[in-house]
C-alpha cells in the first residue's frame, strides 16, 4: 500500500513548508554594491482574501529592495490555499489647512490586483520588492505613490464533511 510522504497529518505538510522557507531565508543575500550606501526600503503591502493568514512577514513591514523574501500562505483549518495575486497598492495623501492654520494629511490606500502571467498556487513564496514610485507631487497638497504587493487567496467554503 502507498502512501503520501506525509500521511494525511496537514500539520506535518505545514511544518515542513515554514522549515523549508526558514532555510530560504538562511541562503545568502543579493550582493550587496560594493560602496556603503544605506539601504533603500519599501513598505510590504500584503493581505489576506479568505479564512486564512501570512506567515513570516506582515503588512505595512519595511524591507530592503535588494533582498529576496520568503512568505508562507496557510489556510484555516478546513479550508485551501488558492494561489497569490500580485497588486499594485496606490497611496494617495492629501494635506489640507484648516482655519487655525493646521496641517492635516488624509492618505487613502487603493490596492488594484494584477491579474498573474502565470497563476502561482503554491504557498511558498519567494519575492522582492521594488521602491516605491512617485507618480503626482504637488508641493503642500498631494502626493500619489506606486508600490507592489501580494495578496493570499484562500478558499471561503469549508472541506470538512
């Protein structure tokens, strides 16, 4: 009789998922440039669509640009992972004065999924991000910023019978 190298222990199939994308992160960095120049950040923006969560990283966390990342997609007991979606997050703010002469920001944030080239359904995933973009400045009234983020599908209807 066969079996799978795991069983049907779910439990077993997420450990070894988070021990392999814990040994990713011990694999050496991107080279660094060669002068010592501070390293240019970028927010993660992540989210979760479904009963499930993020490992390893989590949203609004700030990461180097020229470092690989590792995160892992676990669903909720009962329920599948779907696959990442790549998105394009959007921040706008907005300064305005008020008649006391106070400065106050509102910032509004527009996450748009990219529909993916090619579906990536596993729940590993291994990314870098790219520095965010200024796209509108308006000295004192509005800037509109471009970054990228990830979001994880999870399935809404329960496998438990």
């Amino acid at each position: 009789m066969m079996t799978a190298p795991f069983g049907n222990n779910l439990s077993h199939v997420k450990t070894t998922l988070i021990v392999l994308a814990l040994l990713t992160l011990l694999l050496p960095a991107s080279a660094q440039t060669q002068n010592s120049r501070r390293p240019v950040l970028a927010r993660l923006s992540v989210s979760v669509n479904g009963p499930g969560q993020i490992l390893l990283h989590h949203d609004g966390e700030m990461l180097d640009v020229s470092r690989r990342y590792v995160m892992v997609a676990v669903p909720d007991r009962g329920h599948t992972f779907l696959g990442w979606t790549p998105a394009n997050v959007f921040t706008f703010v907005n300064y305005t004065i008020d008649e006391s002469g106070g400065l106050t920001a509102t910032t509004n944030i527009v996450v748009s999924p990219v529909p993916p080239v090619r579906p990536n359904r596993v729940p590993v995933l291994n990314f870098g991000l790219e520095p965010e973009n200024t796209i509108f400045f308006e000295p004192g009234e509005t800037i509109i910023t471009r970054s990228t983020g990830w979001i994880a599908n999870f399935s809404t209807a329960s496998h438990l019978f």
